[in-house]
C-alpha cells in the first residue's frame, strides 16, 4: 500500500457519496416504494400532460372551433373520469382482474369488428367509432384486455410458480392474431405492434425458447412488409423517415417540422406557451408530436424529464412483477410495463427520427380518451399488485388511512370506510395457482 494519505476532502467526498448511495438503497428497498412511483410518476405524466394539450392545441382549437380551450377541456374530462378509474382499479382484489380480461376482450373484439363496417377512416387508419359526441377507439380497451386474459390464461396453467411456455400456443396464440388481424384490417400498424409488444412480454416472463421468439418476430417482420408495401401512404411514411429533410414538403413534414420544434428548444426550451411551431407547422401537435412541442418549450430537460418518468415506471412495474412471487401478478406487471414503457419508446422514436411515424399517442401526456381510461386502470392495477409486494400490507397498515377513506368517515360513511380498509389489505399469496 501506498504510504500517501488521502486528502481528508477526497476522504470526506468519497464518504459521502457512499451515505447517499446506502441511503437511495434503502429507499429503494422500503416495501411501498413501487406503489408510491407508481402513483408519483403518473400524477407528473398527467399534469404535464394537461398542461401541454393545453398548449399544443390552444391555436388550432381557436381556429376551428373559436374556443382556445376546447380539447382542454375534453381532454380534462377524460383525466376527471380516469382518476377514479385508477383509483378504484388500486383497491380492487387479484380475483377482480382475473375475471375481466375475458368480458374485456370479447367486448374489444366486437368493438374492432364493428370499426370494420361502421368505423371512420383518417389518415390512412380505420380506429375510431363516432356515436353521437362520443369518439370511440376500440383497439385501446385491447391492449389492456390482451394483457389481463393472457396472463391469466398462463397463470392458470402454472405449476408450482413455475409457467410451461408451451401453454402460449393454445389459445394465446390464436388470440392474439385474432386481435392483430382486426386491427390490421383497421390500416392501424401501430396498434399491432404495441400488441406485439405485449404478446412477446408473456412469452419473456414464462422462458419462450429463442427459437420461438425468432419465428415469431419473422412472422411479425414479413407481416409489417406486406402491410407497408399494400398500402401507399406508409411506403411514403418509410420513404420520408429515411430521408426526412429530402422529403421535408411531402412525405417527410411532420417529422421535420417535429425536428425542428426540437431542436429550437436549447437546453431549457422556449418557455411555456411560446412554441412556434405549434401555430398549424407541426400537424397533430397535441396528440402524435406532443413530445416535440414538450422539446420546444421545456428543452432537453423537460424530454429528459419526460424520459425519466417513463423510465422509473417502467423500473417499479417490474420491480412489482420481480418481488411478487404470484404468476399472474408477474404476467401481468411485466406486460403492463411493456405496453405503456413500449409505446413511449416507439412515440417518442417516432419524433427524435429515430422510428418510422406510427400514429400511436405517449401514453398519459398525449391528447385522447380512448387512450387515457385504459392506460389509468393498467396504473391502477399495478398500484393494486404492489400492496401485495413483502411488507407492504404492514406497511399501508401503519400509515392509517388515506385522503379518501378520512373524507369517507368525516361524512359517517363508516361501512364504506371498512370496506375500503379491507380492499387495501392483500391476502397472504400462495405459489400454487388453482
């Protein structure tokens, strides 16, 4: 050794960085800490979003309708209906989820089927059903159906905790190219692949050998070919994502008006409400490209604030799916995270140029109901799955109870109060799945 002393700064520094790193460990380590990212990373998700539908679709609205708040406020309805959706979805039971899946994906396969003869075309894709002042996407409601019914059907056939791979073939399997073929006819490429998405995630979390992954993903490859080679406006797309800048006044605008809203944000952006681009250059601001108006007028520390808050919901989703030892839980989560963390990831590729544009919103920041709902339940599910974690429900027991359920008693609602204490306390878990 050397007979040089350490500087007592190097010393003192060194000392403390090891003191934050054991103090974030245990942090880290504490029974709710995936409850309370999940629901702390959500709350941001959605107030930035509100803020920047606000923003991003302030001039167009005014323009079309005369009412600068229009899509803010129907986007504020759909956050004021998602909340409770969210909430009640965290304090209901295993069981409840369970059963929903199958009812959820007949329901969706009978939305995707009606969008065939009855659903409005734009933009190329065929999602949405129009009844009344209602706009309906039932390819939304699929994803989390696909997830609930296929982890249950896994989780079914579980033995002793452990999932045997070979059950994906009948009915998951089948089910899930029925779903994907429906959208397919829907012209919707960007819903299939999310889907692919979670499909590919149950086949992660039960051990599929390489070789079906490989002939899966071949299937998946060719069919992305096909559909991109039978349809004329996505052969543009490609065309224009290869060459963006060549294309910037066709098949390359969006993308490069995108890029330009990006790269006009410096460091630190704009300032809120100053974008320039969102004055009818960027189409779709609101929904599609928000992330680029996010660039504009927050900056690289707002997408990376953005990216952050993905990233650490990704991070307790599986941490849920890894410290709980229940299949369907497990199935479930690890779905769940490959959904929502999946379809930021191919968005916000889609606007850095990274990826083809697919038309797919950014999960909780992005303008749209049909979108929202389903995404606040699969948050509230995993907020459910995570007072299941080890410790949590002593946990939850000493922190008393909540906002909710002290307004609840102030009222005298004492029934609805127990009842709300009973949902929240998790029953003990077994390795064995009936």
């Amino acid at each position: 050794m050397s007979d040089v002393p350490i500087a007592p700064g190097r010393a003192d520094a060194g000392s403390w960085r090891r003191e934050r790193l054991s103090a974030l460990g245990e942090l880290l380590n504490r029974p709710l800490t995936s409850y309370y990212l999940v629901l702390g990373c959500s709350a941001l998700l959605l107030a930035l979003g509100l803020m920047m539908v606000l923003s991003a679709s302030s001039i167009e609205a005014l323009q079309k309708t005369g009412n600068p708040f229009y899509w803010f406020l129907k986007q504020s309805l759909s956050v004021g209906l998602g909340i409770p959706v969210m909430w009640i979805c965290s304090r209901l039971p295993q069981r409840f989820f369970r059963l929903a899946g199958y009812p959820l994906m007949a329901l969706s396969i009978i939305g995707l089927i009606m969008v065939i003869f009855i659903g409005e075309t734009e933009l190329g894709a065929q999602r949405w059903i129009y009844i009344g002042g209602l706009t309906i996407q039932p390819s939304e409601p699929a994803k989390l159906g696909l997830v609930l019914w296929g982890a249950d059907l896994l989780a079914r056939k579980a033995k002793g905790g452990l999932i045997e791979w070979r059950q994906l073939l009948i009915p998951l399997m089948p089910g899930t190219a029925i779903l994907a073929v429906m959208v397919m006819l829907g012209r919707d490429l960007g819903t299939t692949l999310v889907l692919m998405l979670i499909f590919l995630a149950l086949l992660w979390v039960v051990g599929a050998p390489l070789r079906l992954f490989s002939g899966i993903l071949g299937v998946a490859a060719l069919a992305t070919v096909i559909m991109i080679s039978v349809e004329g406006y996505r052969s543009a797309r490609i065309e224009g994502w290869l060459d963006v800048w060549g294309n910037a006044q066709g098949s390359g605008y969006q993308a490069a008006q995108g890029q330009i809203a990006m790269g006009s944000g410096g460091w630190f952006g704009l300032g809120l409400g100053s974008s320039r681009q969102k004055w009818s250059w960027v189409p779709h601001a609101e929904s599609d490209f928000i992330f680029s108006i996010i660039g504009e007028e927050l900056g690289l520390m707002g997408t990376l604030l953005v990216v952050a808050l993905f990233g650490l919901l990704g991070y307790a989703g599986l941490r849920v799916a890894s410290r709980v030892k229940d299949p369907f839980i497990r199935l479930a989560a690890s779905a769940a995270v490959a959904w929502i963390a999946g379809q930021a990831i191919v968005n916000i590729g889609a606007v850095i140029g990274v990826l083809p544009i697919t038309g797919i919103p950014l999960p909780l920041v992005s303008y749209g109901g049909s979108a929202l709902l389903p995404t606040l339940a699969a948050l509230g599910m995993l907020l459910s799955f995570a007072k299941r974690e080890p410790g949590a429900a002593a946990a939850l027991a000493a922190r008393g109870p909540g906002p909710a359920a002290r307004a609840l008693s102030w009222l005298g609602l004492g029934r609805t109060l127990a009842m709300i204490r009973r949902t929240e306390r998790p029953r003990p878990t077994s390795r064995h799945v009936e």
